[in-house]
C-alpha cells in the first residue's frame, strides 16, 4: 500500500520480528470537528474505513500530500480549558484542528535519536496537515498534557511555530482529576520517567499524591521553557473572560460573525458539544479533600504556578524560538 491523500497516519504498532510499523486509516470523508482526534477515528472504524500497515520508511518514501504548515502548537497542563479552546478555533472557516492525536504521542516516545524523532514529527505533521480543499488555510495542533519533555524535539522540527501553553490554579486542576482521573493521573498508565519519576517515589495507593508529582513536573518543565521563550502563556482565567480574544492572540482574524458563532459555542460543554454548559453550583469535592490538595500543592506546585503568572505578565504577545535562544534547564526529577 502507498498511502495517498487522505490518507493519515494514526499509530505505531510491531511486527513479530520488533520492526515498527505505522498504521494509515482512511480518513477523506472525515472532518475533524469531535473534542479528540481519537473520536474522529472511532466514528471513521464505526462506519467500516479502511485500516492499512506499513513500514515506518513509507513515511518517508512516499511524497507528502499538499499540506498546511503548523500555525500554533497547543500545549496544556490539562482540565484548563484547552478542549474548548481547540474547539473554538475549529468553528472558523478554513481551520484544520487536531486535539492530541494518538500517532503524535507514539512518535514521541520512541526510543530514537532527537533528530530523527524531529525529522519524524515533520513528515507526521505533513500528513496530518493535508488541505482537503481550497478553502483550508490555518492548522492547529493540541498536544498532549504530558508532551512538554519533548518540546525541544517539536522546536527542531517547527522552530518558527508559536507555542502556547494553558494553564489554571493547580489546585483546581487537582480537583477535577479527584472527581475523574485523566490517565497520566493513574500510576502506572505512563511510564513514570515521563514526569522524571522514579518507582520508589511513586505510592500507588496514593493517587492524589501522584497527581501533585505528575502536575508538579508539568507546571516545572512550563516555567523552564516560558523562561527561556519556548512558550508563549495563556491563563484559565484570561481565556474564560475572553475566549475570541484568545482565539486571536492565534493568530486567527475573526468577523463579527465569527465572533458571536465562537460566543454561542462556548454555552456548550467542550467535551460534549451537544450538551450545556452548566456552571458547577459549587466544589463537589469534600472539604477535607480540599484541605488536603491545598496542603500537598502549597510547597511546590502553587510557587510553580506563581512563577507562570509572573512571566505571563512580563511576555509579549508571541514569542518565537531562535537558533541562538538557549535550551530550558534539565529539571531535577
């Protein structure tokens, strides 16, 4: 099989002899308009699309299809916002946008060179960015929250595309993953060093204790790259008291029109597009949870997230990585 447009990468897999192959699906008649890529790819599996394997050589073997270059990389400390505001910007006429899809996250984490894995993110990226008509103009692309350790990576690849990294009070963030764990938030789903943890740092019987280690880094590799200009910073807060505004600091140019189509769409919820927003009445975690979050966040966390609203006030609009611009620091694990 050569994959051809319309084609698009979706995940790595292994032969029986350890070779690594990449899986194609068949995506032409799919828009990308679900909160997650891998929801695009159910509903494609749902209505019987094909589903090719290849060698990873196909990528480069095989030209890739006309494409649109990366306007802005999304990354994200999680429960911030960053669904909807993905969601937002695929409400604009032209705009190809693509929440964590899984084959970036495989790509990320094999055990290969950092520029081969760059030079492997740019043919992914090519793929993923296929216009598929002539009115496609902007390409956007929502990380995953773990995927900061790896910016350097993406920066080799893409050293001119704007970064931007959302982010809310931690402790709020604590909450929400206490009612429902994402998967990062679980021992044992990723490997631990994503975070630079250890096994013996780890209790598994304390998860709101391993979600404070997981933010805790998340929040650290932020601030080392906001400090060195990597990431350009977006708060909760500014994002909710002006959610077009936002979207425009993107880079995306809004109508009027536009605006108030991306105003009615924020009365939705954002993982749930067909369901109303309904504000929280008030926390629905205990207070003694609440206590104990707030106690476990304060040495660390809560400092690291007061550093992010520092250097948010202090940066320009957008920021670009040079050549010349350093690397972050190494993070203690």
């Amino acid at each position: 099989m050569n994959p051809a447009p319309g084609w698009y990468p979706v995940a790595l897999g292994k032969a029986s002899g350890g070779d690594v192959l990449l899986s194609w699906q068949d995506l032409s008649g799919i828009q990308f308009t679900e909160p997650f890529f891998e929801d695009s790819l159910r509903r494609a599996r749902a209505a019987d699309n094909v589903v090719h394997w290849t060698t990873l050589a196909a990528l480069h073997e095989n030209p890739t299809p006309p494409c649109i270059g990366p306007d802005a990389f999304i990354f994200h400390a999680s429960r911030c916002g960053s669904t909807l505001l993905t969601q937002l910007l695929g409400q604009v006429p032209g705009s190809i946008v693509m929440a964590e899809p899984p084959i970036l996250d495989d790509v990320l984490q094999l055990p290969i060179g950092a520029g081969d894995k760059a030079t492997l993110v740019q043919k992914v990226m090519g793929w993923l960015g296929q216009r598929r008509a002539m009115a496609d103009r902007q390409f956007f692309i929502k990380f995953d929250s773990w995927h900061l350790p790896w910016l350097s990576v993406i920066r080799q690849a893409f050293p001119s595309t704007p970064c931007w990294f959302i982010y809310r009070h931690p402790v709020e963030i604590l909450h929400s993953h206490h009612r429902q764990r994402g998967s990062q938030m679980v021992p044992g789903l990723l490997p631990p060093s994503t975070f630079g943890l250890s096994a013996d740092q780890i209790d598994p019987s304390d998860l709101d204790g391993y979600a404070v280690c997981v933010l805790t880094s998340v929040f650290q590799q932020a601030v080392a790259h906001a400090s060195c200009g990597n990431l350009s910073l977006l708060s909760y807060e500014q994002f909710c008291r002006d959610p077009a505004g936002t979207v425009e600091r993107l880079g995306v140019s809004l109508t009027p029109a536009e605006r108030k189509t991306l105003s009615n769409r924020c009365r939705y919820h954002s993982k749930n597009p067909g369901s109303a927003y309904l504000q929280e009445a008030g926390p629905d975690v205990p207070a003694i949870v609440r206590l104990r979050l707030e106690k476990l966040a304060a040495p660390v966390l809560v400092p690291a997230f007061q550093q992010l609203e520092a250097l948010r006030n202090v940066q320009p609009p957008h920021q670009l990585l040079t050549e010349s611009e350093p690397e972050p620091p190494p993070l203690p694990p």
